[in-house]
C-alpha cells in the first residue's frame, strides 16, 4: 500500500506517456478518509473503463450499527449508498476531458428492486464499506493525460466519497426510513407465512408503470384498493398497521376484460418476490419469495427432466421421465419450466395464459369427446392444478382471458374492472355450475424424480477464465456458448444476469462431480454467497466484477438453459 502522494508522483512521472504507461497505477493508495485500489486499468481509451474500489472503515463512515442490523437492512442502506454516489457521479463524469471514455465515473445503475450487490458492501461486525466504480483515464488520443486523472482522483472523487459514503453528509431520518422500510418489508414476507398467504398487495400501491419499457410509476395511475373479503391488515414494526389484499394459499383466478388490469397486477407479484425503494408505487407488494412465473419457452433446451406427469406416451416411446431436448415445443417447455420450479422449491407457481401454452393449460370438452385421453400425450395443467395444491402444497395465481373451465377448480376469483379488484368467487361457481366441465378421472402423478447429477462439459476443462458476455439484460454468452434467459422473466437486473454466467462457471469447475445433484450445487453455490459474498465468484479475477445477487430459482433457471449441461 502507498500514499495518496506517492500517486500523485507516479501520475507526474507517467504523464504524457503512452496509454499503457497507466498500468503502473494499479495497487492501494491510502488518502485520508478512505483507501482508494485501482484494480484494473483499461487497455486503451476506448476499452472497458478502469475499476476501481474505494474503502472506509467503519469509524470513518460513521453509520449507526442499528441501520444494518438485519441483512434486509444491511442490503437496503447499501443500495441507498450506492443510490447516492450514483447521482453525484453522474454530475462529475465527464468534467475531466480527453478521447474515447475519459472522464467517465460510473456505478451500478439501480431499478426498482433493492437487491444485494458488489458495487457496495457493509460488513456487518466492523461496518467497513466497499464501493466499486468504473473511471474511464483521461488521455489526448492514445497519450496520457495525467493531470486529468488527478482532477478525479483528488478533486471529484472525495466529493462523491464524502457526500454519500459518510453519515454525516446524510439526513439522519432519511436513512432510518430506508432501514425502517426493509425491516417492515421482511415482517411482512414473515407474516405471509405465518397467516397462510402467498402474497399481499396494499392498498395505495400503485402497480401500472410508465410504460412498457419504463419501471417507473404511471402517472395518475389508479391506486389500488382491496376486496372486502380478501381485505387483511398487518401490524408492521414502524408503519403499524396496514391493510391491503392477502391472497391465500390455493389456486387463486385473475379474470376480467382486456386492459383492465390483470397482467399488471400479475408483474406485480412477479416483482413482489424483490423488496422495491419507498416511490416506487410497490414497496409494499409482498409475494411469497420461492415464487416461479411459468410459461412456454418453444425452442429452449431440456435436459433428463421427469415431465411425465404431464407429457407420457409420446410417439415413438420417447422417455418422458428423463426427457431431453434441443428444440422443445410450447407444451414440452411449460411442463419442464414447471418441474423445474417445484425442484427449485417454489411455493407459489404465477401463470398467464397469454404466454401460456394453448394445449398444455387446458383441453375442452368437446375435444376431448373428439380426441380421446388414450390418444392425447398432453395430460393438462387444468388436471393436475388441484393435485400440485393438495398434493405437494403449490399454490397457483393464474390470469384467465379466455378460457373459463379453471373456475371449476379455483379457491378464489378475482376480476380486475379497470385496474381495481372485486371478489367474485361465489357467482363465478354458480356460472361454472351451470356449464357442467367433467374431465374424465386421473390417476395421481408420480412424483418427479430429481436425480440429475451433472459432470463438468468439456469446455471447461483445464480453463481457468473462461469469456463471459452479458447481452441485454436477459443474454448470456460463455465462450462461444449463448445462454438465452429472456424468458426468465423474474430476472430484475443485468448484473443478475452476469452472477448467473459467473455462478454457472463456477459449478462446472469447481462442483460438478456427477455426484452432486442439481439441489445439491446450487445449495452450495448459495452457501458459498452467504458465507464470503458474490465476491467469492470472481476470486480468480483481477477485479470483482458487478454482480446482482440471484435467486437460487433463477440459478436453476440458468443450469437448466445452459445447452453443453453434461448430464449422461
């Protein structure tokens, strides 16, 4: 480690020099508040910014122990930190001129969800805090321009620092709001379980965004108001008490017209798996955290995945139970995403028809007079949706358009009439009564096996870095290996995305033995983030790279995708 002063010589000394000269910056640097690392230093002014991290103690940052007390907590004032230095490095980038990227001082960018990441770190014994940033160094074509980096590292950069990474630069109320928000939020995911529920939706929330490509509110939006009959409130530790809509355990049926709500209120439960920032309209949208939005994925791969509870008896005696795939249909697809999340231990199974699989929801029975159960492979999720219940307690909410036949088998209905919910259970059964829907009797599915051990693929053998791309936000490439998870649709952020490649490479060189099953690598790999952070992903990397902590749903999600998996 070396002073503040001694870059400041290094820097005159390397000035005017060419681009790589900037490599003898990389090391720890000790100014008076923090300790500034450069970890990576780019290769020219057009490449990928340098990274750098910056470190303060606990005293120094001065945060009470009482803000991040909790993990929930912990991962809120981080995000609230990390939030902050955000803002204020946008109104310094680029004050330090030169070519390509120079100038540039950026981090994470966040949404919505307040999720854990390796842009910012509190340790919860010392409070000592980690940022990790991307400064771009200034250079004059391809010539250093040491002077400029100076005016960042000296000038711009302690600003942000002691604007955002030290307490007393803070209003104390705000901060304790942000901790106060995480810990009712966790209350109301522990309330959920205690009182049966699968999610709840307060009233106030605001659900509809900006538009289809903005994560932002809707401006003179409808807020929302819960059913009488499923109203419930909750006492919180700082709000007190709060009212909104619980729905139970069961199967729960979302149905109205068109544009009235019901895919709205479904993202929302989709995203309520996430804890959201105060504004966001659904801070205070709650959804069982283990749940899974099934749909049809035509063309994913599949891997030895017992569907055979809903697909047997194909032609040509394909085997159902270790079913494999290079090119699924929509019903093969939705029946391996489905198995696939009751693998990973969801609880609560979120379905819209409209990306839903025609065949594989539902049969009529007009076509099942045509077309008998003998001769149809497909044994439909209408079918099964009671079983998976009673069964093997997994909780169904499905949006319905078009087809009526689930209100045979639904706990509860609720229709959205002009994005407000009214609970109409007892005349949806009476109309159901009426148009009589008897499937013919079922034998009760076997449960799925899940025994699939993978061996590391062959790519990664002998390996030790292996190229990893985020594309989008939903986009992978490993090597020359895409990874398509664009329908994974509970994936919130990029940066989840590129934990999934790194957690993926990880397993293949480090885990997979074929004597571990799939429940088996990813308990470990969220042992492993438990126990030494994301960071432990990137040990054999020159930086840490930002990372948004995934679910271990979503990590099933990516193995399952991953097309080399080695599964004899």
């Amino acid at each position: 480690m070396q002073s503040a002063n001694e870059l400041k010589g290094l820097l005159a000394r390397i000035d005017h020099r060419g681009y790589p000269a900037y490599k003898e910056t990389r090391g720890s640097y000790q100014f008076p508040e923090y300790l500034l690392s450069i970890d990576h230093v780019q290769g020219d002014p057009f490449a990928s910014p340098s990274r750098l991290s910056i470190r303060l103690r606990g005293s120094e940052a001065g945060f009470p122990a009482a803000l991040y007390r909790l993990p929930c907590q912990r991962t809120a004032l981080a995000d609230a930190l990390l939030r902050r230095f955000g803002e204020l490095a946008r109104e310094v980038s680029f004050e330090a001129k030169g070519s390509g990227h120079s100038g540039l001082v950026s981090v994470s960018r966040c949404g919505p969800q307040v999720l854990e990441r390796t842009a910012c770190r509190i340790d919860p014994a010392s409070g000592d805090l980690v940022l990790r940033l991307e400064v771009g160094f200034p250079a004059n074509g391809r010539t250093i321009n040491a002077g400029e980096l100076e005016k960042i590292l000296f000038d711009l950069l302690p600003r942000c620092v002691q604007r955002s990474l030290c307490y007393r630069s803070w209003d104390p109320a705000r901060l304790q709001a942000v901790a106060d928000l995480a810990e009712d939020q966790q209350a109301i995911r522990t309330a959920l379980k205690e009182q049966g529920l699968c999610a709840f939706v307060a009233n106030g929330s605001i659900l509809p965004r900006a538009s289809g490509i903005s994560a932002r509110p809707m401006r003179d939006a409808v807020p929302f108001r819960a059913p009488k009959e499923l109203e419930v409130t909750l006492t919180l530790p700082h709000r007190g008490g709060i009212t909104g809509m619980g729905i139970p355990r069961g199967i729960t049926l979302i149905v109205g017209g068109g544009y009235h709500g019901k895919s709205t209120l479904l993202r929302a439960l989709e995203e309520g798996v996430y804890n959201h920032i105060a504004g966001d309209g659904r801070e205070y949208v709650i959804t069982d955290d283990t749940a899974v939005k099934i749909r049809a994925e035509d063309g994913r791969s599949v891997r030895c995945t017992d569907i055979s509870a809903f697909i047997h008896d194909l032609p040509g005696g394909k085997d159902t139970v270790r079913f494999s795939t290079e090119d699924a249909s929509g019903s093969t697809s939705q029946a391996a995403n489905l198995i696939e999340a009751v693998e990973a231990g969801s609880r609560l199974l979120l379905i819209d028809e409209d990306t839903s699989a025609t065949n594989f929801m539902v049969r009529d029975e007009l076509m099942q007079r045509v077309v008998c159960r003998q001769m149809e492979p497909i044994t439909p999720f209408f079918d099964r949706v009671r079983e998976l219940y009673d069964r093997w307690g997994i909780s169904t909410i499905l949006v319905a358009g078009s087809s009526g036949a689930f209100f045979h088998v639904a706990d509860r209905v609720i229709q959205m009439e002009q994005y407000l919910p009214r609970e109409i259970t007892a005349p949806a059964k009476r109309e159901a009564a009426a148009v009589p829907f008897s499937p013919a009797p079922l034998p009760p599915a076997q449960p799925p096996r899940f025994a699939r051990a993978p061996l590391p693929s062959p790519e990664f053998s002998g390996r030790e870095r292996l190229k990893l791309k985020v594309v989008g936000q939903r986009e992978l490439a490993i090597g020359r290996q895409p990874l398509d998870l664009r329908c994974v649709e509970q994936l919130a952020d990029p940066e989840q995305t590129a934990a999934l490649g790194r957690c993926l490479v990880y397993a293949e060189q480090r885990l997979m033995d074929g004597k571990r099953a799939m429940r088996q690598l990813v308990a470990a790999l969220e042992a492993l983030m438990d126990q030494r952070g994301l960071e432990a992903l990137c040990e054999s990397d020159r930086a840490v790279a930002f990372l948004a902590r995934p679910r271990p749903q979503e990590i099933f999600a990516c193995l399952n995708r991953y097309r080399n998996l080695n599964l004899k």
